[in-house]
C-alpha cells in the first residue's frame, strides 16, 4: 500500500510506502492516499519527468537522491528524518527500482525560497548584476595546438569574475534572469547536501547527518543524479551535446583527445571547484614532467652508448684471473670477478657521470615545480573565482554543542573542542602512528632477514645459471616480496588512519580531510620508501671483511654490495615497485569498477534483483543507472591525491638512482589523466560538489619531498653511487691525476677498490690462498693488516665535502628562485585589487539606482546624492 504525502503545496505530491505501523502514525494529517503512478503512464504524459531529472510533474528538478532497502528495519528513524527534511523546506518523492524490488528512491528537491534561504546561511557567492569577463586571466591557460576549439565546447559560457556572497535582503543585485538556472546544478546538490548534513532523525544532539544513517544502513546510498547519458546516437559535432555530461565524455573522457588540454571549467562546473582544481594540478604537473623526463632518457642515452667503453666494466669484464671472496662461508665457493661483467654493463647505465648533472638538475626542477604549483593555483583560483568559508563538521558541531564560545571573526557563538580534551585524543592519534610505522619496519626487517638467507642459497646453488647471477635473484626475489607486503599493509593504514582521524573530531572537513591525509601519506610513504631507503644507505655498509664478517643473529652475514656498486639494487627496486605499483592503481582504478559495473548490468538484464528483465539500459531512469554505478572512493579525492604524491616522492627522493623514473611517471599521468576523466564521468555515481581554495595540506608534503629529495639524492651520489670514489682514484691515484673525466684516468680503479684477504686464515680451507673483496683495507702482508688505508679516508672526507656542497648548491638556487619568482604575479595583484576595488564602486551604484527607482515608484522626489 502507498500514501502519497504533501506539505505546504497541495498539487506536489510525494509517493511513499507504508512500511509499518509507525510510519503510518508518524505521517502529517494532510498525507493522501493514492494508487501509485506507473512508469508507462508517466512516459506518456510527460517525457521530461520519464527522462529520470525531473519528478513527476516534469518541472521540479531532482537535486539529490536518497537510496534505500524496503526490508531494512530503520523505518522509525527514515520517517523522522524525512519529516524533517520536508520541515526544512525540501520536496520528495518517492520511486521504486525497475531493477530490484527491495530498492526504494526518493528524490530531494529544494524549491526557489529554500535555496536562497541556505545559499545565504552557507554565504555562497552569486554572480553580480554588473561583471567583467575573465578575458585576460584567461590567457594564462595554455592555447593550441593542445587547446581545444571554442566552438568544441558550445554551452560553456566564460566565467563570471565578480560575485558577491548571496543575500536574500539585497537580492535585486544579483543576475537571476531564470530562477531555475540562477542557481547551478552543483550549487542546488552542495545545498541540499549540506541540509541532509544538519537534519536531526532522533530526539539527541548527536542524532542528525546522513553520514550517520549510512553507516547504520537505513539508507543505502546518497549521491546528486547525473545530467543523462554520457553517450549519443548523434555526432557532437552536427547536433551538438545533450547535457555537460555528455560534453565532458566528448571533450575530455575519450582516450583519441589524450593530447588535448582539459576543459577546467566545466569540469568545475559539473564537478565542482575542488574536483576541478585536482585536475587543475595534475595536468600542470604532469606538463612540468617532460623537461624531467627528456633529461633523464638523455641521461640513460648516455650510459647506454658508453656502456662498452667504460673503463671500469672493462677492467671486470677482462677480469679472469681475479679471484673474488665467497659470498658466504659453508658452502659457498670463491668466484671470478668476470662472472659479473653484465651486471657491471647494466650499473654503467645508470651510474655514469651524468648521474651527478642529473641530481642536480632535479633538484631544481623540484623546487621549481613547488613554486610554480603555488602560483598556478593561486591563478586557477582566480580563474574559478574560488572563495571558500569553512563550515563546521556536523559531527563536531553535535559532540561539543554544550561547550561554546564566541568566534572572533564572526562574533557569533559556535561548538568548541578543550585544550585538555584535543590533546588527550592528539596523543592517542601519535602512538597509533608510531605504532603502525613500527609495523611497517618490522616487515621491512623481515624482508632483510629474507634477503640474507636467499642469499647463501642462491650463492651455492647447482644450477649455474642462478648461481653466476646470484645478485639479480636475490635483488629480485626481495623486490617482489616487499611489494606484496606493500599492498597487503595498505589496506591495514586506510582503516587505521579513518579510526585514528575520527577519534580527534576534527572542526572542519578540509581539517578531517587533511589530518587523514597526512595520515595516509605517512604511512603509505614509510611502507613504500622504507626498503629502498635500507638499500641506499644500509646495504653494504656494516657487512665487515672476511674473516670478520658482522652477522644478524650470529647466524646469517649481512649482504655486501657488488664490486661495481650497490646502485643497481636500488634501481631494481625502484623500477619494479613504480611499475607494478602503477599497473595495480590503474587497475583498482578502473578495471575493478569496470567489472562491478558489468556485473550489475549483468544482474539487471537477468532480473537478479527481482525486479523487471531490462534488456536496454537506455530504459532505465536517471536514478536507477545512477544507483548501478560505483560510488565515489569512500575519502573523496584523498586516494586520487595520495597516488600522485607518492608517485611525486619516488620521481624525485632516488631520482639519481634511477633516471627514467621521470618518463614513467609523465607516461603514467598521461593515462591517468584521461582514465581519471573516463571513471568521473561514466563509472562512478556523481560525487557531490565541494569547494576548495587550494590543493590544502599535499602543497606542505610537496614542498617537504623537496627538501628531502635533495638530501637523499645527494647521499645517494655521495655513498651509493661509486661517482665519488671514482673522482677520488682518478684525481689522486690515477695515472692522470690532473685529467679528469677521461676514460684512460680511470685505468686501474678496480684492482685500487678491491682488497686483499688471505684464505689460510679460515679453518679447513682448501681453496687458493688469497681473495679479493670491496673495501679499502691494508693487505695481509701490512705492518698493520686489515686497517683503512688512506685512499679509504680520502674518500671519506671526499663524500662528506660533495654532501655539503651539493646541498648548498641546491639550497642556494632555491632561494634565488624563491626571489625571482613572486608568489603570486604582480599584473595579476594589482587586477585582483582593481576588482575588489570595482566591487565596491559597482555595489555603490547598485544600491543607489535600486533606491532611486524605489523612490520614483513611489513618487517621491528624484535624488542624485546618495541617500
């Protein structure tokens, strides 16, 4: 049985189902009952109302959608919420699911009054009767070949650069030429949204917020309906786009316009200022990545054209009769230097001399690319005409509703949080940090403890082919367990840092939003870097000499570099954890939407869910496709940021190590871009519009992989990388001292980097008495056997001075661009004070000529002063 419900207007009518009892007697006196209206009737009578944007009849227009089980016992609470809902101002109407019978829509409309009511509570600015044209802003987006056309986008109209926060007292300032258009579709979602935030279903101070009815199941999903179908029969170009949606697919979702600058405004405007200002970043990012990444192939070019001439694989390659210690002591056996000839070939690619030109450069570019980020979203901000007053959480504004005080901007009372009561759930939040972050060394302890006992395994085994390559097996076999350890801990970090987030109470969503993404971010750093940063500056270091070997446990040796460098384990795992780390995100990104979305299609044309055998989607309501979709990731555009900034860090931290990380990372955002574009627009259900000023938080973490990455990379050059004791040998001990950087310099560096241990010293051994090993330690015919020479302190003195130039160097540029380039340009300073100036001259005028027509309506006398 359904009783169709109405409030104030007696012709708008709201189907509901009489679920219980309860409902029944909770309902207002003034609900009818009714037989429902059918679907075919309505196709008939009313295309527009059949087109699932509109309610029944055809004019009120669906602003939110509400998604709900019948057989869910919240029936109490659903009816209370929605009493309150209509008490509020909002219009609904229910709709049952075509393709299941247990689903239940109700479709939230907020009227004209409504709107302006919460437009001017939430101080949303409007446009004002007079405006410029963003001509000249404009100019500072990129233009062809890569722009698209203007006439590409027909129904986008430039944005209007003066508003105003909406008032209904002076309501006759603003451009409403249509009151059904005044106000955008995001704006009408953003409002409504914020109602379903603050409307109360229980008698209590906590009790309100759709979040909350979410997360106890009464209802099951909330979303803003899309515009229509992404797709047409007809081309774009001869009939033009049926709705943003469908434009966006066009212009910016389809994989054939990769090469094309994205429309930012109607992303913004179909998406919101915050979705759009992500898409705002990503692109200039991954624009300012070609420089990068031309530099880092040129980079790579170089080592892999050298790779033959290179002195030092020479000397290993032609090295047969260089006898090199066991890896391990049972029953590992001595080796010849020559068995490692390709893995010398492959370190030359990536540890050559323009390893150090291209640290250096990407430093700079990273401090470049922090202040350029800063300045372009200040333009883009300027662009959107973005202002953003922060509102309280809802849950904030119930758990501390008894303790205010008296905000000193606004003056007005609001919630407050105690010292004691923010410090105490701080300190609680800190040791869960530190507590996971002692997780993830742990397993990051565990995979070394793997990599020690593979080791000896690979070093003795039988078949000749892993035991002549046991530095690569045992690199690789590390690799891809820490990588699946990675993964596997992720999803542990997500729900600990919601928890952790939650228990803090933070006051505002961009202050919850940033404290979970600080959160996220490291975690999901310290699991994705920790490794590396153990090969880059633990590996090889504390191993001992033979004889005197340092062992984990008094059991397992510790893993010594190769003797052409420990660069190329670092490169290893960089490159397989960027690659396949990329090709899981891609996939959780896109492909398992993909599939849940076939799999509903699936159910809905076999009638799974009870309801009707849908043999064509394009039969279905907006609402109900809308519901077949997926939901937008549950931390809105965290995940999205968390990606790009991990991914930003591993681009910049090792970037010495592993100069094509640059060019997988612009080919990655490439696709990111569009597989970014192609899962808003037809994957997901249509995420609610939210504004924001700037990127918030992830500009600080920027900035701090900056800073970072120029001091690991040049440890990375001073202590992994042989660059060093390479300029050392052919400075001081080679047998051209005053040449640098000429191949014949270098003749000799290997037999110098190598030592001298005699075998007759270990018990029961039967090998050839002398072995050679990597150090800088006196032979065992010395005066003092065993001892650092002096080569081995010219080096070190030689690493700490490149340390601190290098970092000098790199800080000092900074500064100096930090000089160079302002935080904001002057031409665009002094327009933004000239607008704000016009403003006020403009609302000057506004009020004078709305007075004086007042005045000659009433027939009073006509005044040119101002009142």
């Amino acid at each position: 049985m359904l009783c169709l419900c109405s409030t104030e207007d007696s012709k708008d009518h709201y189907v509901e189902e009489s679920e219980v009892t309860t409902c029944e007697t909770r309902t207002d006196e003034s609900f009818l009952l009714q037989k429902p209206v059918t679907r075919a009737k309505l196709e008939g009578k009313n295309p527009a109302a059949a087109s699932g944007l509109f309610f029944r009849d055809g004019k009120k227009r669906i602003d939110y959608i509400l998604v709900y089980k019948k057989s869910s016992p919240q029936v109490e609470k659903r009816c209370t919420f929605e009493k309150n809902l209509r008490a509020e101002g909002l219009m609904l109407e229910k709709e049952p699911s075509l393709t299941n019978n247990d689903i239940m829509f109700v479709k939230v409309h907020a009227p004209w009054d409504t709107l302006c009511k919460y437009a001017e509570q939430m101080n949303i600015r409007m446009p004002f009767r007079f405006h410029l044209r963003c001509r000249q802003i404009k100019s500072w987006l990129p233009r062809n070949p890569m722009k698209l056309d203007k006439e590409a986008l027909p129904d986008l109209e430039e944005t209007d650069c003066y508003t105003a926060p909406f008032s209904r007292a002076r309501m006759h300032h603003f451009t409403i030429n249509n009151r059904e258009t005044f106000f955008s579709n995001s704006t009408r979602s953003r409002i409504v949204h914020h109602v379903l935030q603050r409307t109360k279903y229980e008698d209590g101070k906590s009790k309100m917020g759709i979040n909350r009815l979410l997360g106890n199941n009464t209802y099951e999903a909330a979303f803003p309906p899309h515009e229509g179908g992404y797709k047409s029969r007809h081309p774009i170009k001869t009939h033009g786009a049926q709705n943003h949606r469908h434009l966006l697919y066009e212009r910016w979702a389809r994989w054939g316009i990769w090469y094309k600058y994205q429309p930012l405004d109607l992303i913004r405007r179909y998406f919101g200022e915050k979705i759009g200002l992500y898409f705002a970043w990503l692109g200039w990012y991954t624009g300012m990545l070609i420089p990068a990444a031309l530099v880092g192939v040129f980079v790579f070019l170089y080592g892999l054209f050298t790779m033959d001439s290179s002195q030092v694989s020479k000397e290993i390659c032609e090295a047969n009769t260089t006898i090199m210690c066991p890896m391990c002591e049972d029953t590992c056996e001595p080796w010849t230097l020559s068995d490692s000839c390709v893995y010398a070939k492959v370190t030359h690619l990536f540890d050559n001399g323009g390893t150090v030109f291209f640290a250096i450069f990407m430093a700079i570019w990273v401090h470049f690319l922090n202040f350029i980020l800063y300045n372009y979203s200040s333009v883009v901000n300027t662009i959107f005409c973005i202002f953003n007053q922060e509102e309280l959480r809802p849950q904030f504004e119930a758990k501390y509703s008894r303790m205010e005080r008296v905000n000193p901007i606004s003056g007005k009372p609001e919630p407050f949080q105690p010292f004691p009561d923010k410090l105490s759930r701080l300190m609680v939040s800190v040791s869960g940090i530190f507590f996971m972050i002692s997780l993830v060394l742990t397993a990051v302890f565990a995979v070394v403890v793997f990599r020690l006992i593979v080791m000896e395994k690979f070093a003795s085994f039988n078949w000749k082919f892993v035991k002549k390559n046991w530095q690569f097996a045992t690199s690789g076999t590390g690799v891809c367990i820490n990588f699946m350890i990675i993964m596997s801990l992720n999803v542990v970090y997500e729900k600990v840092s919601y928890l952790l987030t939650n228990l803090e109470h933070p006051r505002t969503e961009s202050e919850w939003e940033n404290s979970f993404a600080l959160k996220m971010f490291l975690f999901q750093f310290v699991n994705l870097n920790s490794s590396t940063f153990y090969i880059a500056f633990f590996l090889g270091r504390f191993a001992g000499r033979p004889g005197k070997y340092n062992k984990l446990f008094n059991r397992w040796r510790l893993e010594e570099c190769h003797p052409s460098g420990c660069l190329i384990d670092l490169c290893l795992q960089m490159g397989v954890i960027m690659f396949f780390k990329q090709i899981w995100n891609n996939f959780m990104e896109l492909g398992y939407p993909l599939l849940q979305n076939w799999w509903s299609r699936r159910k809905m044309r076999k009638g799974g869910g009870g309801g009707q055998n849908m043999e064509s989607k394009t039969q279905l309501p907006q609402w109900d496709k809308d519901w077949n979709l997926q939901p937008m990731n549950a931390h809105g555009l965290v995940d999205e940021y968390l990606e790009m900034v991990l991914q930003f860090g591993f681009t910049t931290i090792f970037v010495a190590a592993f100069p094509l990380a640059p060019l997988l990372a612009l080919l990655n955002n490439i696709i990111e871009i569009r597989l970014d574009a192609y899962k808003f627009v037809t994957q997901w259900r249509r995420p609610m519009p939210a504004r924001a000023t700037d990127i918030g938080i992830w500009h600080g973490i920027l900035e701090g992989i900056g800073v970072l990455a120029v001091i690991t990379n040049a440890f990375v050059i001073a202590i992994t990388s042989d660059y060093i004791p390479r300029f050392v040998y052919a400075f001081k001990y080679g047998p051209c001292s005053l040449s640098f950087f000429i191949l014949r310099c270098l003749r000799g560096y290997m037999n110098s980097s190598l030592s001298v241990f005699d075998m007759s010293e270990l018990k029961n051994s039967s090998q050839p008495r002398y072995c050679r090993y990597r150090d800088y330690r006196a032979p065992p015919w010395s005066a003092v056997p065993y001892e650092f020479t002096l080569q081995f302190w010219h080096v070190l003195a030689a690493r700490l001075a490149f340390i601190i130039v290098f970092e000098h160097l790199v800080f000092g540029i900074k500064s100096f661009i930090a000089y160079l380039i302002p935080d904001m340009p002057k031409d665009l300073c002094d327009r933004m004070r000239r607008e704000k100036y016009l403003m006020q001259e403009m609302m000057y005028e506004a009020e004078l000529e709305h007075l004086q027509k007042e005045r000659k309506k009433n027939g009073r006398r006509y005044h040119h002063e101002w009142p």
